[in-house]
C-alpha cells in the first residue's frame, strides 16, 4: 500500500514550519486555534487544486493574504513538499505558490520526482512556473509522463470530508442525481446515490453499514431507496423505522444521526473503494459517547486498509486510540508545532490513567495553557 509518509509544509495559515510523518491512523489533538484544522484546510486546499480550482478556493477563503503565514508582509509564499513512499521508491511532489497582484497566489515552483529504491539520484520533472492552476493534469494527460500521472493519481486521493452542515437546505437532505455515485463527496451530498449503488452492486457492504447503523440508532430498520424523478433519475435518503411501514425523509432525521451514517457509510464501504487518504475534522460532533466508540473501532478497522488523519476535541474518543496514533498540536510563540507521542514516555501514566485523562491533565500538552 502506498502512503503519505511525510508532508513538510511552510507559509500556511498558522503553520509557520512543520515537519510531519504521517503513519496508517493519524489522530490531531490540541486546543482551540492551535492549528489543527490549518492542516486540514491544506489538504482541502490540495483537493480543490487537483480539481483545477485554486484560484477558486483562494478567493472564497478570504484571498490570499488569509492564507499567508502572518499575510504577504511577513510571509510571501507557502511551501509544501509531499512525500509517497512505496513499495519500489518514493514519489515526491513539490510546490510553491507566490504572493501577487490582486492578492492571488501563483506557481513559483511545481515538480514531481521519483526516487527508485537503490538507484543514486532521482528522475525529476519540472512544470515550470507562472502558472495559476496546477499543470500536474496537463502533464498526466499531454505528456504522458509516468511520475506525473502516478503522483496525480495518488494526491486525487487524498480526500476531506466535512459532515459539518445537516441543515435543513444541505446537499445530503435532498434529492441528488442516481448516477452520482463514484464516490462519496466530501459534503456527502451524493450518500443516497451511493448507497442505492451498494445495495445493488455491493449488498454485503450495503448491509453492514445498515447493521452498524442501527447499533448507533437502535430505531432504525432499512433505508427505503427508491429512483424518482423524470426519468427515475434521482433518489433521496429515505428510511423506515424498525416495526412501522412508513417512509421517513432525510429531513426527519436528527443530525447526529445523519453524521453517524455519513461516517458509517465512510468507512464501511468496499475496501478497494476506499481514498488512500481519509481526512475528517473532529467527528465527534453531535455524537452519542455509545456512537463514538463504534466510529473510533471504524476509523481504526479502516487504517489497516487505507490511511487515515483524523482530528479531535473529544476525551472518549481519544480513549480509542493507542498513544503512538496521536498526534499534538500545540501553538509554540506565532506558529503551529505538531509533535507526535512517546509511548515510552508515558508508559508508566498510561498504567493509571487513560490517554484522554493525561491529555485533560496537560501532561503531554495540546491545552490551551
């Protein structure tokens, strides 16, 4: 399986300089402001970029001084440096992006490299610079080129989810297009697509995640998943309750329950499905202590198969997690410092005390103090 295995980022948001090696399960924890979410918003970043849409994401973050280390004056560019280390080297994608006019950013550097295991020097190749939106797609596609198209398949991949919104007008609690069903967006708009594709294609899938399910919400039967629409295009996320013959809507479940499912359906989808990245930013929110188990024992049956970076405010969650997972993010005079636990160190606590309550104790940091 080919992974992340360091990501070394400059100029980003709170993250003046970092250095992190990322293992299978990645879990941030650390006060609030502390940067946790920064690194998140990189990857998002990273998403939007693939998709040809940087200059996009710039302006809808507040442009580029929002993203600059301290803004343009005292930070004029960010860094990053990605390495995927495989089972035959490591591929390795570099980028700059410069502060200019109309407060925008622009490449001042963009390569790919690929260090073969054994051989002395790496193949490179440049894209060059000037560019406002990423070339790596021109050269997959114009090129042909190997390295190129290797390390677009692998940063495509790297995927964040938010299941923030369960308002009343968010994507997931309407009706979405039946053949929108890839892969599951980051919003989950698309989750009845999805899961209709599942029950037809997948049903061993399918019915673990509805088995799981109703661990969570004791209440719930099956979903009720039915094409409508002209055409029978679309399809909508409706339920029924265990011992009743009627339909429900998405609109009538609460939205602890709704995030529960988007995770559930996450994690528990076919293994050869999976991103090769799993991101998601504290999802705990909204969850029953009971649900937040069952979500952790997920995440973690997922590492074995895919990577996953995780971040959280919750102690019962983190009680899931070993010491060596954890990651602290603390904020260290101006900038975010990310630094990973010593299971060593804390041996003798954790003989005593649980990870969540040495981490309420501020014996390994990520408080507000």
């Amino acid at each position: 399986m080919t992974t992340l295995g360091r990501i070394n980022l400059e100029g980003f948001k709170s993250i003046k300089k970092t250095d992190i090696e990322l293992h299978n399960l990645n879990v941030l924890i650390g006060a609030n402001g502390a940067g946790k979410s920064n690194i998140i918003s990189f990857f998002k970043m990273l998403n939007e970029m693939m998709g040809g849409r940087l200059q996009e994401y710039i302006g809808a973050s507040g442009r580029a001084q929002s993203l600059l280390h301290f803004g343009p004056k005292i930070t004029p560019q960010i860094t990053a440096q990605l390495e995927f280390t495989a089972d035959n080297g490591i591929d390795t994608y570099t980028m700059q992006l410069f502060h200019a006019p109309g407060d925008t950013l622009f490449f001042a550097e963009e390569s790919v490299s690929f260090q073969r295991t054994g051989h002395p020097s790496p193949k490179k190749v440049s894209y060059g610079t000037g560019h406002q939106e990423s070339r790596i797609g021109e050269f997959t596609e114009k090129n042909q080129d190997q390295i190129s198209k290797t390390l677009r398949f692998f940063l495509n991949r790297c995927r964040v989810f938010h299941f923030h919104d369960t308002s009343s007008t968010a994507r997931i609690r309407q009706f979405c297009y039946i053949n929108h069903n890839h892969f599951l967006m980051p919003d989950a708009g698309n989750l009845a697509a999805l899961l209709y594709r599942f029950r037809h294609d997948n049903n061993s899938s399918y019915r673990q995640i509805v088995s799981t399910i109703r661990l969570i919400a004791p209440f719930f039967d099956d979903f009720d998943l039915e094409p409508s629409g002209p055409g029978n295009t679309e399809v909508i996320l409706n339920w029924r309750e265990k011992g009743s013959d009627q339909v429900f809507g998405p609109h009538q479940l609460s939205d602890g329950t709704l995030r529960a499912i988007c995770l559930v359906t996450l994690l528990l989808q076919p293994e050869n499905e999976l991103p090769g990245l799993v991101i998601v930013d504290e999802p705990e929110l909204g969850l029953h202590p009971y649900a937040l188990n069952i979500i952790a024992a997920l995440f973690k049956k997922a590492s074995h198969y895919t990577q996953v970076l995780i971040s959280t405010q919750s102690t019962t969650f983190l009680n899931n997690f070993d010491s060596e997972d954890v990651i602290v993010v603390s904020r260290n005079g101006k900038g975010s410092q990310f630094e990973r636990l010593d299971p060593a160190i804390l041996q003798a606590w954790l003989e005593e005390y649980s990870l969540g309550e040495i981490w309420e104790k501020n014996i390994i940091g990520g408080g507000p103090h």
